[in-house]
C-alpha cells in the first residue's frame, strides 16, 4: 500500500490538493467517475476549469479551461 495515500486505519484515500475555489461550495454534483473507475472529472476550481485525474496514479491526466 502506498504511504502516501493510506491513513492510519490503512484504508486507502487519496486527496485532491489543487486550488478550489472558495465561492463554490463543494459537493457531490462537483465530481464524476468514468465508467471503468480509471478516472475523476472535477469542476470547481479557482480558474473555472474541470481537471481529469487518474485514479491509479492520482495525477493530472487533462485541465480543460
């Protein structure tokens, strides 16, 4: 398991770090997983954009502006 995304309990978890915006209150209609659980859309953040993650590697994969 990789210690940088694994909490005391040992469950994995990963965050996203980058900038939201602090006018937009964070929910569950701000993210959205593909089909295969390969990647996360997010929206919210600071510049407006929505940005791809990769949930293998929990990278950038796309920022769309």
């Amino acid at each position: 398991m990789d210690p940088l995304i694994a909490n005391n309990s040992g469950v994995s978890k990963r965050q996203i770090t980058d900038l939201v915006d602090q006018s937009i209150q964070i929910n569950t209609h701000c993210f959205v997983v593909t089909a295969d659980n390969r990647y996360i859309l997010v929206c919210g953040f600071w510049d407006k954009s929505f940005r791809v993650y990769s949930t293998e590697t929990g990278n950038t994969a796309i920022v769309l502006i």
